[in-house]
C-alpha cells in the first residue's frame, strides 16, 4: 500500500532527500517568500509609505501586474507553463509583446517573476490524488448509507467515505504484510464522529473509540449514533400524570428544588418474544463505539485506555489512531501516540488549522535579524507571544528541520501569518470567492488606515528585534492591537456601510470604546466616501499581494507536513512512513494523510 514515493513531491527530484534540502534551502535564502510568508501583514498596507506593494516588489513587477488583470495574474502563478513562458522570454521584447491572451500589447512577466513562480511551484506537494499502482488494491469509494450520512455535507461524504476505505484497506494489508490484526481505531477530536460511525457501520463493523472535548458534540454524536441504529433510544415510561403534575410543581415544597432523579420511571424490560439473534446482533452494534470526554495534551493514551470497558476476555488491543482534519498540534499528539504506546500499531492522520500549531523553537537571535531583514512588519503582541511559545509539541517536529543551519541560525520557524496562509487554497478560488474576500481584506486595510489618521491605533513601526517580541525600544511605542474579527453580511454592501458597523462593534468593546469613541466620534460620511475615492484604485494591488502570499504559503503547508513524515523516519519504532493524497483537492484541499506503522 505505501506508494512509490514516500512524499508526493514533484518529478524534478530524483529522491525525497534532494526535494527537502531544495526546499529548506529555498524558504531560507529567499527573502521574497521570508516576506510574503509572515514578513508583512495586509492590515499595514496602506499605513507605510511607501506602501507594501511599492516596498516589496520589485519595479518590473508592479509594471507587469499593472497591465494584467487579477484573474490573468492567478493563471500565471497557478495554472499556465512557466517553462513556455521562460523560453518566449529569450526571443520576446520584454516590454511589448502581442499577448493571445489579451490580443493588445502589454509586458512580458519579468524573467524573476518567473523563476520566483517555478521556485514556488517545484518546492510545492503535488496535491493530486494518484491510485495505488497495485490494480488489486483498487477499491471504489466507499459509499455511505443514508442513515450513516445524516448531517453530512457533500464534502463531509467525499472526506469520510475516502478516509473510511483508505484506513480500512491498511488495516487488512497490515493483517496480511505483518499478520497485526487492528482489532480498534481510536478517534483523535472525533466532534460528531462521522469519521467513527462509518467505520462502525457496515460492512466494515470496526470498533472505535471516540475521543472528544466537547460534551456537546458527544450528545450530538449519541444522537446520530440511534439514527444511524449503531444505538438504541433510551426509552422512559412514566406516569403521565404524576410526571405533569411534577412538572408543574404539584406536591412540591415550597423552595425545593427538583432533580431527574426525583422523577418516576420505569426502564422497560426487553420483549420476551423478540429473537434471541437479534438481540445479539443489536448488543454488539451498540458496543461498537465508545466516547471519551477528554482534552488530549499529549500522544500518552494510558490513562484515557484504562478508563475504557473492556470485556475480561478480550486479547491485547492493537490500536490505529485515525483522524480527519486534526486542528494544530493533535495531529502531532496523534504521531507520538505510535511512540508512547505499546498497543498502538499505526497511525494516518489528516491534518489541518496550521494557524493553531504552537512553535518549538524559541525567538530568532537579534544578530540574525538584523543582518537578515526578511520582515516588513511592525511590532505586534500576539507575534511576540506565539513566536516566544518555545512549546515541544509544537512545529517543528523534526531534528531535521528544527536543526537545519542557514543564515538566519538555526532551525525553520513559520509565524502565526506564514501558517494561516498555509490554509488558503488559492487553487480553488472562483472569480465571485475572491472578489468577495479581496473587498473584505480592502475594507478592513482601509480602515486600519483611517484609524491610523485619527489617532485611534499608532503607526510607528519597530525594528526587526521588537517584531519578534525581543525588547521593546525606548521611544517606540506598541499598542494594543485592534481585533475586529467578522461582521454582518450587510456591512459589505458599502465602505461606508462597513466602517460604521466597524466602529459600532468596537465601541461595544470595553477595550477599545473609549479611543474608538475619541478618534472617529467626528468622521462623516462625506470623510469616508473621499478615503474609498483616494485609495480605491489600491485596491488591485492588495489583491495581488494576497495572491502572492496565498500562492507561496503552499511551500509553507509543503513543509509542515514533510516535517511530519521526516519526525516519524527518524524514529526508530516506526517500520514504514508515507504521505499521500486521499481527497480530491478541489473538493477538500487538505487532503494529505500522514500514514506511519510500527515495527
């Protein structure tokens, strides 16, 4: 079942050994990409001067994005032959070329525009899903009953289904290639365990345990689980009369209160004439799944395993930590369970939420900031804070990669920025998404710029020692930052309209109400429309930014999850280790499990 490649990376390297030292030497000596992956942030792009378009690209850059369209722009990051547009390159007048694409002479893209594109692209993933090269292990995608599907989206079916088969596929070839019979699969963050209850359905009838924080999600779980007839709904039979009069406080003491204990029941006994068989058959289902409320810290599972009913009889378990979209750290929690427990036997796991990993390594020493300026950004509380973690279940996992030397010192960080960028999917983009977005990530950088002007937020910039949280300077002055977070969809209507649901939200916050309440109690609505007349034609150039941040954060995700693959290799337990696309990316872009067996 383990594919030709241990990772999916591209066909221009002959191992996976030369992609990662490509990469890593890549994101290291690139400043351009240290810039667009955390070195700026689109709520400073109208509050520097120059402006984030004009510092960070370079001339024949703007010129080129200048003639071209947003939508032609993302074609050429994403989808058309650089290789083609290299070899025009050599024989074309760069500055006046017949373009098909427009039928009107504009700018060829600039000769480094296109080596930064097939830097980006080549040190990418392949994100296609490609079937297993062994025909025997083909298998259709495993098709959900109506009652197993119920609160699914079409794209919760395509994720569940495919992973539901992919697991189950490893299990019977870890019974046949290491004779380990998987006899339970244990559930990280299972939330309304759609993941569990397909598995515990037939045909495939696995047990699973479901490990979940919430208790809400658990009950809705429960629910599920007697829709799905993994379950039966507990029955009550009371005295109707009595209950109502309970309940209407009949017979009660004044000032007493009243608990479900002091409510008749009676639990109904099973029907004598119903079939033995059948009682049987619904006792075993029931038991297929089992939840554990808990808040999982680390890949330990002593503790939640000896919480679990486990018959006397039953043989030593041999466990498959499974998970669809583990936020953060749980999936590294989830890789270490292979490690730290004896009856874990294998793990494939899907991550996601690389905004919520916590960083391992700690602040980047002073000297190699400053002799390596990759960071355009001011300082920020919540950057010192998530960069100053120094957490050991956090990125990266890897010696590999938290040792990797370079100009900067040691090891690979990404900040917070880098790695919530690494969740877009560019790819995916229609016209209509991101027009959307582009007018929202506009709005708001406009009005961070109006509440600059007004004195609400400062605009002093540190150097590159208080953007990591390394000390303050005497003179440079960091204020809290404003979170504004979402709004309603009407405040998208107008600028106008947005900036006064902005400022309405702020003043309710007891954070920001008074400076709020200051700054912008005199902007007019004449104020406003002259700021979205100024600066609209601004808008185009953030667009482009973002689509550059978004199409280089790929190389971000890239190595997020070759650093996974390469944690589980330098383990010595661990027989086999591999990465592969199980979703299809344009229905499910984070599509990548991380798969690791034991010896």
């Amino acid at each position: 079942m383990m594919p030709r490649k241990p990772l999916p990376f591209p066909t221009q390297f002959a191992d996976v050994d030369e992609y990662i030292d490509s990469a890593l030497s890549f994101i290291t000596s690139s400043q351009l990409f240290q810039r667009l992956c955390g070195g700026v942030h689109i709520l400073e792009f109208l509050t520097r001067d120059p402006d984030l378009h004009a510092t960070l690209l370079p001339s024949d850059w703007r010129l080129f994005f200048k003639c071209h369209d947003v939508s032609d722009i993302l074609d050429l990051l994403l989808r058309d032959s650089v290789t083609s547009l290299e070899e025009s390159v050599a024989y074309v007048e760069p500055e006046c070329e017949k373009s098909e694409r427009y039928n009107t002479p504009r700018p060829r893209p600039p000769a480094s525009l296109l080596e930064y594109i097939r830097h980006v692209r080549r040190h990418s993933l392949d994100r296609t899903v490609h079937l297993s090269e062994d025909p025997s292990s083909r298998s259709p995608e495993a098709v959900l009953t109506r009652h197993v599907a119920i609160g699914m989206k079409p794209k919760k079916i395509h994720e569940v289904s495919n992973l539901v088969r992919y697991v189950d596929r490893l299990s019977l070839e870890l019974l046949s290639n290491h004779s380990c019979q998987i006899n339970q699969f244990v559930d990280f963050g299972s939330g309304q365990n759609y993941l569990g209850r397909a598995l515990a359905s037939p045909p495939h009838d696995k047990k699973v345990i479901a490990l979940e924080s919430k208790p809400l999600n658990i009950d809705g779980a429960r629910s599920m689980d007697v829709t799905a007839k993994l379950s039966k709904k507990e029955v009550v039979i009371r005295n109707k009369k009595q209950y109502r009069g309970e309940c209407n406080g009949e017979r009660r003491t004044p000032g007493t209160e009243r608990t479900s204990d002091d409510l008749p029941s009676l639990t109904p006994t099973p029907s004598n004439h119903a079939p033995a068989k059948s009682e049987e058959t619904s006792q075993a289902q029931e038991g297929n799944i089992q939840y554990v409320e808990t808040i999982i810290r680390d890949g330990d599972l002593s503790s939640i395993l000896s919480r679990l009913n486990q018959p006397s009889t039953a043989k030593t378990p041999n466990l498959m930590v499974i998970s669809l979209h583990s936020c953060g750290n749980l999936l590294h929690h989830g890789l270490r369970s292979l490690i730290l427990n004896p009856s874990v036997r294998a793990v494939a796991l899907v991550g996601c939420c690389y905004n919520l990993l916590t960083e391992r390594l700690p602040l980047m020493p002073p000297s190699a900031l400053s002799s390596h300026p990759s960071t355009l950004r001011s300082a920020h509380p919540r950057l010192q804070k998530t960069s100053s973690a120094c957490d050991p279940h956090g990125f990266p996992m890897s010696e590999r990669f938290a040792t990797y030397d370079h100009a900067n010192g040691p090891g690979i960080r990404f900040n917070i920025t880098a790695r919530m960028m690494a969740v877009q999917a560019p790819g995916n983009w229609t016209e209509k998404d991101y027009e959307s977005f582009f007018t929202r990530h506009f709005y708001r950088a406009l009005f961070q710029k109006i509440l600059v002007d007004k004195g609400v937020v400062d605009a002093k910039v540190g150097d590159p020692e208080d953007i990591m949280g390394k000390r303050d300077h005497e003179g440079i002055r960091t204020t809290h930052p404003i979170i504004l977070g979402s709004l309603r969809k009407r405040a998208y209507v107008s600028f106008a309209a947005y900036v006064r649901a902005a400022i309405e939200k702020l003043k309710a916050n007891p954070v920001y109400a008074v400076a709020v309440t200051d700054g912008m109690d005199g902007l007019t609505d004449d104020e406003i429309l002259e700021y979205e007349e100024d600066y609209g034609h601004k808008k185009k150039e953030l667009s482009i930014i973002w689509s550059l941040m978004a199409f280089s954060a790929g190389v971000v995700e890239s190595m997020i999850v070759a650093d996974r693959w390469q944690w589980l290799r330098e383990q010595k337990e661990v027989r086999e280790c591999w990465v592969e696309n199980i979703f299809d990316y344009s229905i499910s872009p984070r599509n990548l499990v991380v798969v690791g067996i034991k010896r």
